[in-house]
C-alpha cells in the first residue's frame, strides 16, 4: 500500500506541474504586430503618417488592405491619439475586405483557443473593423467594446476544440464591412481544457491502484 500511495502522489504532483506549465500555450502569429514591412510605405498621409496597400508580411489579403502608420508619435492625431496595447505604431487595415493568416497548429479536442486582437476607432471614420477564427468552415467572432474615438479597443474569440473539427487548420480573420478596419497586436494561445488532467489523473491513479492489487496477489 506504501508503493501504491506514493506513486499516486507522485503521479498527480507530476500532472498538476505540467497542467500549470502548460496552462497558457502561446501559438506563434507571423508579424502579429505589423511591425515588418517588406517594401516600406510609399503613400503619404501627413506627418509621421505613410501606409502602403496590397501586401502584408506574413497575412494574406483578399479585397483592400495594406499597413498603416498614422504618425501619432510625431503629434498627428488626424486618425489616431496613439499607440494600441504593444506600444508599437504600424498597425493593418481592410477597406472592405479580410486580412488572413494560417497559424501552424492544428486543432487539438478539448483545448480552448484564445484569439486576441486591437482594432481602432479613428477620429475620421465609423468603426468596421471585426475579427474571427475560421475553424472547418465556422468562424468564432471576437467580441468587445467600441474603442472611444481615436482609440483602440481589446476584441476576444474563445473556441473550444470539438472531436468534428480536430485536426483542422486554425485561421485568423481580420475584416472590414465597406469603410476601413484597423487592427494591431494579434495574439492567439491555447489552454487545455480544466477537466482534461482531472481524468487523466483518475485514469493514472486507477491503474496504479490495479497493478498494486495485482502485484498484491
């Protein structure tokens, strides 16, 4: 019984450090911040303010879009007041279309995906900007509150993975209804659903408790 007792708690002390090692798995986003420009941006829009149209590092852009520095750190508040939560001042905009990328996990049964994403209110223009996961062909809406005019605003997608949908490709979806959508700082991460180490524990403990019985006879 000795043997039994400590291998059990040794087993549930092992699985709760890796549950709580593993209970925030950062999923790599490619240019998440729209800080890499492969060919600068050539188009003017005052001080500090330049933004280029077609092509972003890292996404895929279906309809308008492109990157977009409003020049907020040289005083321009024409569009925005300043900097969404990373600090950083190139951000990406949609005129109407969707700003996509593939991440390079997979959907994994019981996790939950977090998705992340600013999206800004400039002074000059409605808000239009939404974002969503795309998982077999559903798409999982972020939601949050409207940014206060020239500001930005944190917007939330959670998807629990289903048996249906494990294996498929997780993609992230940047859109824009007509006017402009603006968007920085995407991140996505995963978290193992609560009850996944609770049952594994049961499952380990249960067979301990058997090979013990059974060594016993």
């Amino acid at each position: 019984m000795l043997n039994y007792r400590f291998f059990t708690r040794v087993t549930v002390a092992a699985i709760i450090s890796v549950g709580v090692a593993f209970a925030n798995i950062n999923i790599p986003v490619v240019n998440q911040s729209f800080e890499t420009i492969s060919a600068g941006l050539p188009s003017p829009c005052g001080l500090g303010c330049s933004y280029s149209s077609g092509s972003i590092p890292g996404w895929t852009i279906t309809g308008g879009g492109g990157q977009f520095q409003p020049g907020f750190q040289m005083g321009n508040t024409t569009y925005f007041g300043g900097a969404a939560s990373d600090g950083t001042i190139t951000s990406a905009y949609s005129t109407g279309g969707v700003i996509s990328q593939t991440v390079g996990s997979t959907v994994q049964v019981g996790a939950i995906y977090t998705l992340l994403v600013d999206i800004g209110n400039r002074y000059d223009t409605s808000p239009a900007g939404t974002a969503d996961l795309l998982i077999n062909g559903t798409k999982y809406t972020a939601i949050g509150t409207v940014a206060a005019e020239g500001g930005w605003s944190i917007y939330t997608a959670s998807y629990t993975g289903l048996f249906a949908d494990a294996g498929q490709a997780i993609t992230i979806e940047l859109n824009s209804s007509g006017s402009q959508g603006n968007y920085d700082n995407v991140q996505l991460s995963a978290t193992p659903e609560p009850g996944f180490y609770g049952l594994l524990t049961l499952g380990i403990s249960g067979l301990a408790f058997a090979v013990n019985r059974r060594r016993k006879a």
